[in-house]
C-alpha cells in the first residue's frame, strides 16, 4: 500500500490537536483552514490554502470542521469546493458535528471515487491534545481498516458500524 497523506481540514480546538498528533507520530500531514497561515503556530509549515491543491494532495482527508455548513462549504463551496476538482480525495471522513441525515446526503453528493467515511468523535480538545478521543465510525470495512492506524495516534476508543445504511454513527454520539 502507498504511503498515506492526510489531511486535515478545519484547523480549530480539535484539528490543530489531531494534527500535531499525526504529524509527531510520523505521518505526512497536510492541513487546510479558511483562516490564514498567520493566524497558526508549528502547524502553519504544512498549511494549504488552497483547497482544490489540498485535497489534491492528500488522499485521506479529514473534516473537523465545525457543523453542516461549513462541511457544505468545505466540500462543494466555490471557494474551497474540495470534492470538486480533479484530483478528490481517495478517502473523505466526515468527523464535523453533522446529522445522520446530512451524512446520507453526503453519499449522492461526494464523486464515486471517493470512500466516504462517518466518523462522529467525542471529546474535548483536550482529549484530542492527549489522543484519548471516542470515534463511532460508519462506511466500508475496508475502507475502515486503513483508517484505524490512523485514528488510534488520536483515540483510543472505536465503535464501528460497517454499514452503508449511516443511521448510526452520528446518531450514537
């Protein structure tokens, strides 16, 4: 398997924590926000600006922005619109505070090409500094595998649904 680049995307009280954490365990780690550069500490080295460039660079992304319209904003917005350029990401997880049903409608509205994945998180920033968070994650148990790696650099607790159904992961936050 080819090396993974991550991505963050939304680098406040929990993305910048999740990713110094991926980036002190060695993992190639990219990050976007809407606020600029300046506005970050260690992290701003690895910041992309541009989100069509982001995604393009990495091939699992994952969305800690704040709530559904940000999400929308991050994910088909003419300013960032990350699953729309030529390059999407191999992999989008969706841990932003959204409603299951948000997560269904993401299904029709991400490129075939894209493994989306529902992974709900639970915990306060703090809990991201120290890698203790809770994940409830929902998508293709394949997919799910070579996130796992990923994710226990910052939780330590996992319930996963292999599902396509994804009624339950946001649900069971």
């Amino acid at each position: 398997m080819a090396k993974e680049v991550i991505g963050i995307a939304g680098c406040g009280a929990m993305g910048e924590p999740i990713a110094t954490r991926l980036l002190t365990a060695g993992f190639e780690v990219w990050v976007h926000d809407v606020r600029p550069r300046s506005d970050f500490g260690a992290i701003a080295a690895y910041m992309i600006e541009d989100a069509v460039e982001f995604a393009g660079r990495c091939n699992i992304v994952i969305s800690v922005v704040r709530d559904v319209s940000q999400t929308k904003s991050l994910l088909f917005g003419k300013a960032q619109g990350i699953v729309q350029g030529d390059s999407p990401p191999e992999v989008l997880v969706i841990s932003s505070t959204v409603s299951p049903r948000f997560i269904r409608q993401l299904l029709t509205g991400v490129p075939t090409q894209t493994s989306l994945v529902d992974a709900a998180m639970s915990g306060a920033p703090y809990r991201a500094r120290e890698g203790t968070l809770s994940f409830m994650i929902g998508g293709s148990g394949a997919v799910i595998d070579r996130l796992i790696p990923i994710l226990e650099v910052v939780g330590t607790a996992f319930f996963v649904w292999v599902t396509l159904v994804w009624d339950d992961n946001q649900g069971a936050k």
